[in-house]
C-alpha cells in the first residue's frame, strides 16, 4: 500500500526575538505552542537569534537561520516571504508575529476564507492580555484561555496587524521592510487593496491573543514606531 502525503493547509511562519529575555522566552513558547496544536498547519521559524534553533526542536517545528537582514540587523520582511515559500508544503502562507496565541477558530476562518476566494488576505484585530507564566495546554485549553481573555483581556483598537494570512501565489514583490517596525502592515493591505484582493476581517469569529510585553529589546524602550526602520525601504 502507497502512503498518501497529506499537504497542511497553512504554513505559519515568524522570526521570533532572542529568547534571552525570561519573559520573552516564555510568550513566544507559549505562542508557538499553541501553533503546534492547530490541525492542518506546519510552522517554521526563521532567523538566527539566540535560543531560536533550542526552541524549535524543543517545540518540534521546522528552523530556517539564513533569512536576509537590514543594516541594522532585523529580518526583512521579502526575506521571510521568500523563505516560507520556497519551503512551505502548503497553498497558504501566514506570517505572524511570535508572541500571538492561535486556536482552532483560526483554521475554520481559513478554511472558509480559501474556499470562497483563490486570491485574498485574512487579518483580524487582536485580544490583548497580560501573561508572565507558561500556559496549561491539556485538555480542553482553548476554551479556557478563551474564558479569561473576555474576563481579563482587552480588545484591541482596529490599528496594527500581528499577522496576514494569504495564499502562496500573493505578495510575489514585497520591498524590503524591517519586520516588527511600524509601516510593512499598512503597506500589506495597502497592496491587497491596490491587486483587488478582498481583505477578510475575521475579528467577530476568531480570537487572536497577544501577550503583552515591553519593549525593552528596543533600545531606551520605546516601541517600533519611534524606532529607526520603522517605515523604512531598503
């Protein structure tokens, strides 16, 4: 009998911070985590930061280290595209930033999104919450989780995009933008808009959840959009 190789249906990909920063090590596990247990997804992680190559074998997801970076050494967001297509076994694309928690209502959004559209890109406002510890991922977490975010969490305003969902055959061309700087999102929808791809809000069926934290990777704290490179083309 010849096994059938069954294609994920997304490929979630990111290039998370060093992990030397305790809390910053422990959101991103817990994000990356939670990717894990989504069904039909593969993920990869892309970059060279310390801690990064540990984490994904620990967490069991594929590491790419060799992604382009700017001047200042911050991964370029048409690096990461590139990377996650050429290595991706799927039709659809997500890059997503390394601190946002997924769960199963994020595929069923996917799914739906792919099967009405060939061309399209999938975002959604986010939940905000603070979480300093790992997360209980038995049972039924999502639930849970869900559960104290509409008890403790915050939603956030409709401004900034942690992650965009797209098929593979979108955003051939994208310039060369320094990711987690402010600018790269406003031009993604800014492009989705130009091609006449719909933008799919999923905000009022999915939970997107990001765990908050400072700055403090930044230098004097401030956050990407007062740093250099924010809105910055290469």
């Amino acid at each position: 009998m010849v096994a059938i190789e069954i294609m994920p249906l997304i490929t979630l990909f990111s290039a998370p911070k060093s992990f030397m920063d305790p809390h910053i090590a422990v959101i991103q596990r817990n994000a990356i985590k939670s990717w894990t247990l989504l069904p039909d997804v593969e993920i990869i992680l892309l970059g060279e930061e310390t801690g990064l190559s540990e984490a994904a074998r620990e967490l069991g997801v594929k590491h790419i280290p060799n992604v382009a970076r700017n001047q200042r050494g911050t991964p370029l967001i048409s690096s990461m595209i590139q990377r996650a297509r050429e290595n991706s076994s799927s039709n659809l694309l997500c890059i997503i930033n390394a601190d946002m928690i997924l769960m199963p209502d994020f595929v069923e959004a996917a799914r739906r999104s792919r099967l009405q559209r060939d061309k399209f890109v999938l975002l959604s406002q986010r939940w905000d919450l603070d979480v300093t510890e790992p997360l209980d991922f038995s049972g039924d977490w999502h639930h849970r989780l869900s559960s104290i975010v509409h008890r403790q969490g915050t939603l956030h305003r409709p401004a900034g995009s942690d992650f965009f969902l797209f098929p593979k055959v979108c955003y051939q061309d994208v310039p060369d933008f320094a990711i987690g700087r402010a600018g790269w999102d406003n031009w993604m929808i800014y492009k989705a808009r130009k091609e006449r791809w719909p933008v799919i809000d999923c905000t009022p069926s999915v939970m997107i959840i990001r765990q908050n934290h400072e700055y403090s990777h930044l230098a004097v704290g401030r956050s990407h959009a007062e740093r250099p490179g924010s809105f910055e083309r290469i």
